[in-house]
C-alpha cells in the first residue's frame, strides 16, 4: 500500500524562526521577502553556546563568550533590508566569517570576504568592494573604509552617538562616506572602533 508520508511536524526552532520573522521582523517593517527568506532558511541556534540556543530568537543581543554578541534578529533585518545585496557585488564583513551574518549574506552576493573586527580596526587587508557591512555599532568609522568600497559604493553598519546605537548607512561620493544614521536600534558595540578620547577641564 502507498501513500503520501504525513508531514512532519515543525521542530520548536523552526516554530520560533517564524514566530521572530512575524512578531518581531514583520512588525517593524522588515517585509522585503528576500531577507524573510534568509533569516527562514538559517538557524539563529547554530551560531550560539549550547546553553543558549533556547534563547537563540529573542529580541535582544546574546553573549557569544570572548566579549562578543550577536546581534538581535531586528538588527541583522535591517541591516540586509538596508545593504540591498545582488549577486553582483563583492562584498566584505566586518564580523565573524563563520557568523550568522556571514551565512545571511554569502548566498546573496557575488563574492563575500569576512575580516575580524580586531584585524579591521588595524587597517588590515586589501581590495575594494561594491558593500561593506559592519557586523556591530562603531563610534568612528575608520579612515580606510572609503578607501576601501569602489565608487558609489554601499556601506552599513551601527553607529554609536551620545551613546545611542543606531542603522547607519552611506554611499561613497567624491572619496568620502558620509554616514545617515536611519534608526535607533540595540546594536552590540564594537570596541575596537572607539572614538580616541578627547581632554577635558
């Protein structure tokens, strides 16, 4: 005798990833179907300790060990939402290669290189890329970014004003980037992109 298999009940990861895409992404007006699609297709749970992955769709930053976090799913929304990525560009992650970012990311674009924020900060690496995101807040972004993104170039990161993160965006024009912050948001701080700190009386 055959038949149809009955089909397989949802596991509660994949509950909780359509339960962050409506009541978290949706509701904050990230609709664009393709970025609903990546944050469906990768399991947030792989990219965090054992012991936290019950947490893994939370609408707040979870500590990774080592002084880092990943970001809140609303966070990395916006950021793809914002960054508009196509299989034309050659972009470039300042985060974690092997980070929930990364695995966002790469299957949108051409080509994805990933740099350590340690390693950035230093001004480290080579090329140019049509897209650069920052996986983190910065308080200043460094001098070699807009050497680094080719001409009329994308770049979105976090920015840290009076102590308020916020989605930050910019295009290269005339060799410089100017960055338009877009929207307060709980975005983790990157400390190796502090702003030198300035005497005072």
């Amino acid at each position: 005798m055959t038949g149809q298999q009955p089909a397989a009940e949802p596991s509660a990861s994949d509950a909780a990833r359509r339960a962050m895409i409506d009541s978290q992404l949706r509701t904050s007006g990230v609709n664009e179907p393709w970025v609903l699609a990546a944050m469906a297709r990768v399991p947030r749970e792989d990219f965090v300790p054992e012991q936290a992955r019950a947490a893994a769709y939370i609408d707040r930053a979870l500590p990774l060990g080592g002084g880092r976090y990943l970001a809140p799913p609303l966070v990395h929304g916006k950021m793809l939402a914002e960054a508009a990525p196509v299989a034309s560009d050659k972009a470039l992650l300042i985060g974690d290669g092997q980070g929930y970012l990364a695995a966002l990311l790469r299957p949108l674009v051409g080509s994805l290189e990933c740099i350590d924020p340690e390693a950035a900060a230093k001004g480290n690496g080579k090329g140019t890329y049509s897209l650069i995101l920052i996986d983190g807040a910065i308080e200043q972004l460094p001098d070699w970014a807009a050497a680094r993104l080719d001409d009329n170039g994308r770049l979105v990161t976090g920015l840290v004003e009076h102590g308020v993160t916020r989605l930050a965006a910019g295009r290269k024009a005339g060799g410089a980037v100017a960055l338009m912050p877009l929207a307060d948001l709980g975005i983790p701080v990157l400390p190796q992109f502090a702003a030198p700190k300035r005497w005072s009386f």
